[in-house]
C-alpha cells in the first residue's frame, strides 16, 4: 500500500496539471464559424485556418466548420482552400466571435492576366500555332501610360511582339515589318493603329469583346499581308438590359452603353472616347512646347438585331480622329514650315449576315469599308502647305463553316477587294509659292478563293490544311515609265510613257499561298506542333523613317514594285499542369522574304510620281525561339518570357554595283532586337484590391553610325558609309499598377474602381534614337528619349448593370 503512494500522487499530479491546461486553453477566447464555396453555398471540406500568417492546425470539418482558440487582441485571420482565391481578414478579439467566410473559386472567374483559357485550350487541344487568345479583362489589370488602356501597348509584353521604340507607330511581330501585320476590327482593316503618333492605340477597349493575334498559322481566310493578323471583335451590345460603363482618365474620357430596343431581338451599341489633355501644354509645358496642341477621339457603334433562330445581322461602325499641332515637324518642297497641323483618322463600317442551315453548316456574308484619310496642313501668309492623301478599301466576302463529323469540319469561301488609293495632292485650290502637285490615283483589285480544312485523324493526331489563291489587277486609267533596257531607273533613262484607259489591266500577279499545322499530341497535357505559311502582300507602306508617320505613303504592286512573298515555318511544344493553371510553351520560327523594299539615301518618297526610282528590291529573313511560362489563375498570377529574335535585310536590287546596300550583306532591320524579357506579377489579395507589375528588357535596336565627316564652312557633316552598323543603349522599364474595386452596390447596379498607375517607376532613360549634331570639337552623338520620367496617373472607372 505504501508502494503505491507515490504512483497514486502522480497520477493525481497529472490530472491536476492537465485539467489546469484544458481551463486555461478552453478559457481563451474563440473564432468560429463556416466556410462555403461563394457561387454554390456547398461546405468546403479541410479549408485551412491561419492566424498572423501561421498555420494553427486547424480545417474545417465536413460541414465547412471550424474553431480556434486565440488570445485576446488583434489578429489577421487567413482562410484558404486548393483552387480557391484565399480569405484574408484583420479581427480584434474581445469575446468569442463567429466569422463565416465565402470563398470564390478560382476557376470559375475571369483570368487576371493577358491570355484568356481559351488560349490554353487552342494551345493544347487544337492544331493552331502562334495563335494568342487575349483578355481584355486581363489588358485592363496592366500598368498603363497616363492611365490609358492600351491594347497595342499591352500586345507588345507578349513573345515575339515588339516595335522599335516607345511612340512607335505600329507593331513588329517575329521580325516583320509594321505593315507586313494586317489589323482589323470587324472585319475592316486599321492602316495606321495608333493615335499621336504612337502614344496610344486606337481602340477604344470597351468596345472590344476579344482579340486574336496570328503570329503563325495563319488561316487562309485572311490575306493581303505577309506576316500576322490581329484579328479584333467589339462586343455584341445585350438585348435583355441596358448597360453602361465608362472612365476618367488624365488623357481621356470614355463612355460605352449596351441599348436594348427589342428585347432579346434588337439592340445598339455606342462607345466613345474623347481626349481631353490640351490643357496640360498650356499649364505645364515648356515655353518651347506651349503652342503643341495633341487632342484624339473614336467612337464605335453597332447594331445587332436576331430576327430569328437561323439568322443574325450587325451593322458596325468605327470612326477615329487625330489632331496635332507642334511649332516644327514638316518639310516639303525645300521649304520648312514654322508650324505644322496634322489631321488624320479612319471612318470604318461593316455589315454582317449569319444564316444557320443546320447545326453542321452555316454561312456568313459581310460587307466592309474603310476611308483613311490624312491632312498636313502649314499656315503661312506666303508658303502655304496643305498635303492630303487617303485610302479607300471596299470588300465582300462569303464564307461558310461546314462539319460533316465531330472530328471534321471546314471553312470556305470567296473574298473581293478594291483599292483606290490617293497618294498624294499638294495645294489643291490653295494659293501659295508653293507650287500644286497631283500625284495620279492608283485603283487595284485583289480577289482570292480560299479553304480550310481540319481532321482530327487520331486521338494523338490532328491536321490542318489550308489553300489560298490569290489574283491581283493593278487597273488603269494610268501612265508608267519605260526606262532604257539594262539602265537603273532614272529621270535621265526614261524612254516614254505607257497609257492605260480606265479599266485596263496595267499589271497583274497572282499565287497559291498553301497553309498547313499538325498537332500531335506526346501525353495528356502535352503536345507538338509544326506548321508552314506561305502569304502574298501585295499593298505595302513606304517609309524611310525608323517609324513611319501617319502621313507616309501606301502603295500598290505595279511593273516595278513586285509583291512580297513571305515562306514561314514554325515549331512549337506546349505543355500545361496542375488542370491548366500553369502552362509553358516553346516555339521556334524561320521567315523568308522576296521583293521587300528598301530606299535609295535621302530618298523623296512624298511627292515623287517616279517613285520607282527611290526604290531598292531585295529579300530579309527573320528566325527566332520564345519561351514563355505562364500562371493563368489564382491570387497570384502572371508570366515570365523571353524571346531571342533576329531580323535581317540583303537589299542588292537589279544594278548591285549603284543599288547594293552595305556591299550587298545582310545587315540587321531597324527592329532587330536579339534579346527579349518580359516578366507580369497580378496579385489579387482580396476582392477589392490587386496589384500589377510589368517588366521589360531587350536589346537596344540598330542605328547608322557615320564612318567619317567632311567640313563645309566651318562646320562638320556625318558621312554614313553602312547601314544600321550601331546600336542605341538596351532599354528596360518596371511599371506599376494599383485597382481598387468598391463592392457592387446590386440595389443602385452600381460599381465603380479606381486604378492608380507608375509608368517608369524608376525612371530609366531610356534612348529612342541617336543624332548627330556639328560642334566645335566636331561630329557629337545625342540621344533622344521620349519617356525619361516616372509618370503618374489615376483613372475612375465605372459600371451601370
């Protein structure tokens, strides 16, 4: 008995200690409550509890419950849960408290960042390459310049898409030129894609229902170009109620409603956006830059009526406007002007008309037209300036989508273009010394047949086939040059003039233009594509800037100018994981060239009716890999990619001992830029706030460097011997982005965010070109930046449900 005493004391020891331990634990203060998923009020079963950011050990039970003991104070309450975006919240503790927590599921919401799912599942599960899906959603999260959204901006953070600088007029994609990239919005063509002169796109984004880049496999319905597409809708406007956003920006301020007429039958779109920044030249410029005026303004509208099941009609609409204004921009005809206005815009419209046969065949048939129309304008009581030019594009096009199996379906029709273009008139009606030029019309005709076919021949294998025939009329009225056979085109070899009456062929060309992809598929998540384009251009942009103004001159194939004919081959392996949130891909290109154009030094490209004489024929070739990984949702989201690109000019023409560029080598395009990074961190804490990050490197683009100088009067002059021989300083920028959305007032369908943006956030000058100026101590390099500060901007944004 006495041996017992001790274990006897113990025990009892124990259970005193231990009871003393569950009081003081029970006596602690507690959290509760349930966790549900927000769309479906379903439990979330083992959703784990963190407090200050520490795992407490404890989940939720299978009815979504869960407890926690914590101390008396204040506490950041973390709920999460696999596929969920997580529940954060600040709490102060005075008593036991219930918390319910409703978690959204992450795959059930909008991506956050560039590329939509779609482009996962084309990525995957279809033939298609180089193609991106891109979300507009996602376009409005980035940081942006001056506030404003920017789809042409946010195109450039993608693999493989670039231009030559900031301000740049226009888009490079895998080593082509600006105008080798054919732009439409619905189905009617963009010839200049941004306003004030680079700055900003000109789509007004709220109008905007999805964008598709081509980069490579390029479907055969789309023509005209030799390199990509940028294929963009605007949104259908919603038949059952109205609906109404907009924003207020530094740059601009835009509006969009969604009009009902007949419900569920007829409805109207307006969107529009207006510029409104004239003020900030007045208050904040320079006295040198107080007389710049830069004002823009775009509106879209469309009309979308369903008389039945079987057929639907839209009639769209898209007018831009650009005004600027600077003390001196403009030469011509040896006279410079002190102060030179430029007006430039688009007037879009297009009609559409979808006929459901049957659930395997349908037809569509469009009509569009586009009038590009620019103006330079310098007022001076003697030497008046007034230069106008335009484009006007008329098509129709049928098509129609036929499946006969699931594993099978087609695309096919026929396509006719007119253009009429107005290369330029000087002075016409206007008095001045400045004498009136009239370069002639051009009118040209390109009509294609075109058919695509897809079939899925194995679980593995899918083929892509596509066929393209292409035929081009360059038609009269018209004259043309003859030059003295085996001598350069020039104005001291002309023999006579050949005339052509109105509708009369004065040359022709004409291709097949073959396309095909293969997708085979290596595991479940994983697949290998290759693909082969073959495209014809035969309406280029000439330009002998590094980019081209709004005013440089369009031309059609003629004797002289032959099209350009582009060979593309592609590689690609695309892999996703974790039920596609996370997705890598690689892609390899090589693009060959014939008949790209280059321009004899100080050439006269504005006003030259013997055009043919400035020209240089040649061939460039582009080659490339980008690597790209993506996290596509979650609360944090983004991708990282980095793209090693080459494009290079051989321009030796028909005489190579006068015409030959840099002795007839290769030399580097004036956007060849061989290293690439861009990086993109969304971060979405909560419901009502996220965070943006943009990175981007690359190599700084080709310049000419002068070899030498001479002296004339005291003063030096550059001699330039190669061209593109140097290269400006590598650029790189960190941009940043701050949203903030209210909650959703359901009763006043109301919402509202603001959207607080850094553009440079440190500040980088980076250079756009370089010049050189005569000193004393000689020749003397400048750079030229155009963003060489932080810029700052706030935007309202709102929403009428």
């Amino acid at each position: 008995m006495i041996k017992l005493l001790p274990r006897v004391f113990c025990l009892g020891l124990l259970f005193v200690l231990s009871h003393q331990s569950i009081a003081q634990t029970t006596s602690l203060p507690a959290i509760f409550g349930k966790v549900i998923d927000a769309s479906t009020g379903e439990p979330l079963k083992g959703a784990d509890i963190s407090v200050d950011f520490k795992k407490s050990g404890v989940t939720t039970d299978t009815s979504g419950n869960y407890k926690v003991h914590v101390p008396y104070g204040e506490w950041v309450i973390k709920v999460s849960y696999v596929g969920y975006n997580p529940y954060r919240t600040k709490i102060y503790i005075k008593a036991n408290t219930e918390l319910n927590v409703e978690l959204n599921n992450v795959t059930k919401q909008l991506e956050e960042v560039i590329v939509s799912s779609a482009a996962t599942k084309r990525d995957i599960q279809t033939p298609s390459l180089g193609v991106t899906v891109l979300s507009l959603k996602g376009i409005k999260k980035l940081p942006t310049m001056m506030g404003e959204v920017d789809v042409i901006r946010s195109l450039q953070s993608l693999p493989g898409v670039s231009s030559v600088g900031e301000g740049a007029n226009g888009l490079n994609i895998r080593g082509s030129n600006v105008d080798q990239n054919l732009i439409y919005i619905d189905d009617t063509p963009i010839f200049n894609p941004t306003h004030m002169f680079g700055l900003f796109s000109v789509f007004a984004s709220d109008a905007i229902r999805d964008l598709e880049l081509y980069k490579g496999g390029v479907p055969s319905r789309f023509g005209g170009r030799a390199a990509s597409v940028l294929d963009i809708k605007m949104i259908e406007p919603n038949t059952d109620k109205f609906k109404m956003q907009g924003g207020i920006g530094l740059i601009s301020n835009r509006v969009m409603a969604e009009i009902p007429i007949i419900k569920e039958k007829l409805s109207v779109l307006v969107a529009g956006r207006l510029s409104v920044n004239d003020f900030m030249f007045k208050w904040f410029a320079p006295d040198y830059l107080k007389n710049l005026r830069a004002n823009f303004s775009d509106v879209a509208t469309k009309i979308y009526y369903r008389p039945n099941t079987k057929n639907t009609i839209s009639l769209s609409s898209y007018l831009s406007h650009d005004y600027y204004r600077v003390d001196s921009l403009f030469s011509i005809e040896n006279v410079v002007a002190k102060q030179t206005s430029f007006n430039y815009g688009h007037t879009n419209l297009a009609a559409h008309w979808n006929h459901y046969f049957s659930p395997k065949l349908n037809m569509m048939v469009s009509g569009s037209l586009t009038d590009y129309s620019t103006k330079t304008f310098a007022p001076d009581s003697v030497n008046t300036i007034d230069l106008k030019s335009s484009i006007l594009y008329r098509n129709l096009t049928t098509s129609f989508d036929y499946q006969p199996k699931e594993n099978h379906k087609m695309n096919f029709g026929i396509t006719a273009t007119r253009y009429d273009i107005n290369p330029g008139t000087l002075n016409e009606g206007v008095i001045s010394r400045v004498s009136n030029v009239k370069i002639p019309d051009e009118q040209s005709y390109e009509l294609a047949l075109f058919a695509d076919d897809e079939w899925t021949l194995s679980p593995k294998f899918t083929l892509q086939a596509g066929l393209r025939y292409s035929h081009y009329y360059r038609m009269g009225a018209g004259s043309e040059n003859v030059y003295a056979p085996g001598q350069m085109p020039s104005l001291n070899t002309v023999l006579r003039k050949n005339t052509y009456a109105d509708g009369e062929v004065m040359a022709s060309y004409g291709g097949f233009e073959p396309r095909i992809t293969m997708k085979y598929s290596l595991a479940e998540n994983t697949t290998m594509k290759f693909g082969y384009n073959r495209q014809q251009q035969f309406f280029q942009l000439l330009s002998n800037n590094t980019t081209p103004l709004p005013t440089s001159r369009w031309k059609t194939a003629d004797n002289f100018i032959k099209p350009q004919q582009s060979d593309f081959l592609s590689l690609g392996l695309f892999k996703t994981f974790n039920e596609n949130v996370f997705e890598a891909s690689l892609e390899t290109y090589y693009r060959d060239v014939a008949n790209t154009l280059d321009f004899v030094s100080g050439a006269n490209l504005q006003l030259n009716p013997n055009i043919e004489t400035q020209l240089i024929s040649g061939k460039s070739k582009a080659y490339g890999m980008e690597l790209m990984v993506q996290k596509k949702k979650g609360e944090v989201s983004g991708w990282v990619s980095y793209t090693y690109a080459r494009a290079f000019n051989q321009m030796i023409g028909e005489f190579p001992e006068v015409q030959a560029i840099n002795g007839g080598d290769w030399f580097a395009t004036n956007y060849d830029k061989p290293h690439t990074l861009n990086m993109m961190l969304n971060i979405q804490p909560t419901t009502h706030h996220s965070f943006s990050f943009t990175f981007a490197y690359n190599t700084g683009r080709p310049f000419s460097s002068p070899s030498g100088s001479y002296e004339i009067g005291g003063k030096k002059f550059p001699v330039f011997a190669e061209r593109n021989n140097d290269r400006v300083r590598d650029y790189h920028r960190l941009d940043f982005s701050w949203t903030i959305n209210n909650p959703s007032m359901k009763k006043q369908r109301w919402e509202g965010s603001w959207v607080f943006t850094i553009y440079n956030l440190y500040g980088r000058q980076n250079p756009y070109s370089v010049f050189f100026k005569s000193t004393k101590a000689g020749l003397r390099a400048y750079e030229l930046s155009v963003f060489a500060s932080p810029f700052i901007s706030l935007t309202y944004n709102f929403k009428f449900l």
